[in-house]
C-alpha cells in the first residue's frame, strides 16, 4: 500500500467543515481533519498503486464541492 496527506485549501465562502465531511465519506480516505495553517484540511489517503492514489485526488477530492487547490505529499518511508 502506499499512502499520502493531501493538504486542502477550501473554496473562498464555503464552509470546511462540510467540505471536509464530503471528502470523508471517500474511499481511499483514511482520515480527514481540520487544521490551522495556510491549508484547511489535512487528508490522510492510501491505495494499492500510484494510479490508485492519483485518482482519489484528482476524480474524488478535487472535484468535492468547495475545494479550492491541494497539494499532495507521498510517504516514501
């Protein structure tokens, strides 16, 4: 398995914590929680492959409603 945080900024206006509720219910997510900082949301994924990965972020993350941008950060140990 191979695993990342994704680090969440959420959409001018838009409340996080229902944006981070949203990204919750997505499969490949292990976790997600509110954070202070320049970002919102930090998410905890995992997927068999990069592929796998890849499209947690980019089919299901990117596209919840309120999400603004992220930036993605793969464990290598």
């Amino acid at each position: 398995m191979i695993m990342a945080y994704v680090l969440v900024e959420g959409a001018a206006g838009k409340n996080v914590k229902n944006v981070r509720d949203q990204i919750r219910n997505t499969k490949g997510v292990v976790s997600a929680e509110l954070v202070t900082g320049p970002y919102d949301i930090i998410v905890q994924i995992q997927g068999k492959d990069m592929g796998e990965l890849t499209k947690v972020v980019t089919d299901k993350i990117l596209s919840t409603k309120g999400v603004g941008k992220t930036i993605t950060l793969v464990v290598i140990s």
